[in-house]
C-alpha cells in the first residue's frame, strides 16, 4: 500500500498487518506521525516510507490510544528523540493491561503466535495530554482532543483544521465491528462520540483505526449503533437476563462474539465500574 492523500497535504497508508492507518501530516518544518504500530519493526518501516515519501524530518509521533497495534512502536521514535504524544492516562492502562500481555506473551510466545513482540519495550509517551491541545512543530497546527472513556480511557482525537481531516483511531472502525477488547468502556462509547460528532462537518475527512477513510454520516451511523449495544446491555443486566440468553434474544448491528466482550465488560461495570482485562 503506497501513501494516499486524503485531504490537502494529509496522508494515510494502510499497513497489511492489522489492516491499520498510519496518518502523515507534514508541515513545512516536518511531518507528524500518528500511531507507530505494534513493534519496533513495524515502527521502522513508518520512518523509512515517510523518509522515502516526504523526505522531511519526523517531529513528533501521536498514540491514538494504548492499544498494542497503535503504541507498541513507540521506543523507535522515543530513541531517535521524536517526541511522543499521547493521552495522560496511557501509562496506567499499560500497567493494567499492555504490560501483563506483553510479559505474559514473552513468557510464553505460543500464546499468540501471530504477535512478533520479541523487542518490544513499553515506552509510555513523552508528552501526556490532559486536554486539548495544539501542535505547531511542523509549522501546521494539529489540535489533539482527548474525548471521555470507550474503546479505551485512553482515547485521544487528531484534528487538521487546514484541511479538514479527523483521526479517531478506533473510537471508530470501517473494517469490521468495533473492538470491545481490553480497557473498553461499552456503556460509555457512545457519549464518547457524541462529544465528537458537532464538530465533524458534513464535508470533512474522517480516518478510522482500521479500514477505509469514512465521513461524518458513518460516524454518525456507528455512534447509534454503539447507543443501541449500550442500551441492550443495561437492559439485560436490570432484568436479570444472563449474558447469553441476552445475546441470543436481542437484535443489535454486530456478530454475537463481538458482542460477547461488549456485554461481559458492561456487566462488570454496572458492577462494580471496573473495565477487565480482556
């Protein structure tokens, strides 16, 4: 997959493992880099393609989110002094999840075959945001928002006022279903969008975690359906129903082991209010 450019002077490049967007913004002082992937491979190729590309110095790398396939790169940007940037509560979420996995993995490589983490090293961010926030180092101005709990608490929204464009990593996704995995908050998901929504145009791009790029209507579209699981799953718990008789009895957008997880980490959360490992 070569680079394609979305909107004036943003970039995305599908990457074949995890079929994941990386998003290039390059300015005139240099290129900004959003997600490095899920190992220090995977992260070295982002450097040579937007070398080979844009021939421009990379000044800054930006986590979408804590999840493996979106972080797990950072310590070859962190190395070369590219700072990294992401949401505040990233380092806590690796304690709680993205650690364990990854020392549960190293002891046990058969576990997930399909994971090559021989050389991953956590490294959390070098920048925490705690709220909105605007990036000049390129030269360009690139807001970065960070939006209440779903896919993760982690989540933290790209915005390219220039051109028009909004990464949103996998608070929301056009490959397939979205990810109730590890640190998910289903029952909030939904709010979480709605906080986006107003201000994404009609007009403007909008980048996925995964897949193809989508407008405002597919946002729009996923949000309901997000309210739909969320609705289902407090009804569910309020009556009683277990998690299977509820998957079996509810019509909802999204394959039933999908949806598994989604049920499982909102019953917990009406619970006792703790996301689990997934």
């Amino acid at each position: 997959m070569s680079w394609v450019e979305v909107a004036a002077d943003v970039f995305v490049k599908r990457y074949e493992a995890g079929d994941v967007n990386v998003v290039a913004i390059p300015g005139p002082q240099g290129v900004t880099v959003i997600d490095t992937r899920g190992s220090p491979a995977e992260a070295q190729e982002i450097v040579d393609d937007v070398a080979e590309r844009f021939g421009m110095p990379i000044v800054g790398a930006v986590n979408t989110h804590a999840h493996y396939d979106h972080s797990f790169g950072n310590s070859v940007f962190a190395n070369v002094g590219v700072p990294v940037i992401g949401h505040h509560r990233i380092p806590e979420h690796y304690a709680t999840f993205e650690g364990p996995r990854l020392r549960a993995w190293q002891a046990d490589p058969a576990r997930e075959p399909d994971k090559k983490w021989d050389h991953v090293v956590l490294a959390q961010p070098t920048v925490l945001i705690q709220r909105s926030t605007t990036l000049t180092a390129s030269g360009r101005n690139i807001e970065l928002i960070p939006i209440s709990r779903g896919h993760t608490d982690t989540d933290l929204v790209v915005y390219v006022p220039d051109a028009g464009v909004w990464v949103l990593g996998d608070a929301i996704e056009e490959s397939g279903p979205p990810m109730f995995g590890s640190g998910c908050w289903p029952l909030e998901w939904p709010a979480a969008l709605d906080e986006v929504l107003p201000k994404i145009k009609p007009n403007d791009v909008v980048v996925p975690g995964h897949g193809r790029v989508v407008d405002r209507e597919f946002v729009t579209r996923q949000a309901a359906d997000l309210h739909a699981v969320a609705v289902a799953i407090r009804g569910a718990h309020a009556a009683g129903t277990e998690i299977e008789e509820a998957l079996d009895s509810t019509r909802l957008p999204w394959p039933k082991w999908m949806l598994r997880s989604a049920f499982e980490q909102g019953f917990l959360q009406l619970d006792d209010g703790s996301p689990s490992v997934a």
